[in-house]
C-alpha cells in the first residue's frame, strides 16, 4: 500500500544508492559516469576545499586585525581625545582669564 504511488501528489526520485536496471544502462548512468562529468565534479569539490580553506584563513587574518586595532589604535584615539579636550580647556580657562588665547602647538 506504501509502495503505490499516489495520484496527484508529489513523488520523489529514487535513492542514489538503489540503481535499477532501467537506469543502470539508461542516458543518465552513462552521463553521470562519463569523463566530463567526473572531472567537473572533481572540480567542483576541489573549488569548495579551497573556498573552505580561504574562509578560514581570512577569518584568521580579521581576528588578527581586529585585535591589533582594539589594543593600537584605540587608545591612540581615546589619548589624541583627551589632549583635544585639555587644549579646549587651557583655550576656556585663558579666554577666562583675559589673557590672549595662544594658538594650538
């Protein structure tokens, strides 16, 4: 009962691993095996090893930069910060003061 299939419903191919004699001998078996379609397939995974191994490398190198960024370049931007806020402030305080504001070094 299993086995029949149903009308008007979906049906599914056949297991790759089950091969019957209609298709063992078919235009499809003699395609799937011929040199073409071997050597596209070996390129094919041959393409996708080396996609994998290039992710992996560039995932690599954007931790490195990351991390490099985080440690270097951040605290020079917060410290070029801080001496902006301190010239503002010696500018306010002299403003203040009456004494001409000296132009930043």
């Amino acid at each position: 009962m299993a086995s029949q299939p149903r009308r008007g419903g979906v049906s599914l191919p056949e297991r790759r691993g089950a091969k019957s004699d209609e298709t063992s001998s078919g235009v499809i078996a003699r395609l799937r095996e011929s040199p073409i379609v071997l050597r596209g397939r070996q390129a094919a995974c041959d393409a996708a090893f080396v996609a994998k191994k290039l992710l992996k490398s560039t995932g690599k190198a954007a931790w490195i930069a990351g991390t490099t960024f985080l440690v270097v370049v951040v605290p020079l931007i917060i410290e070029m910060d801080r001496e902006q806020q301190l010239n503002e402030l010696e500018l306010q305080q002299a403003s203040l003061l009456g004494t001409p504001p000296q132009p930043p070094k």
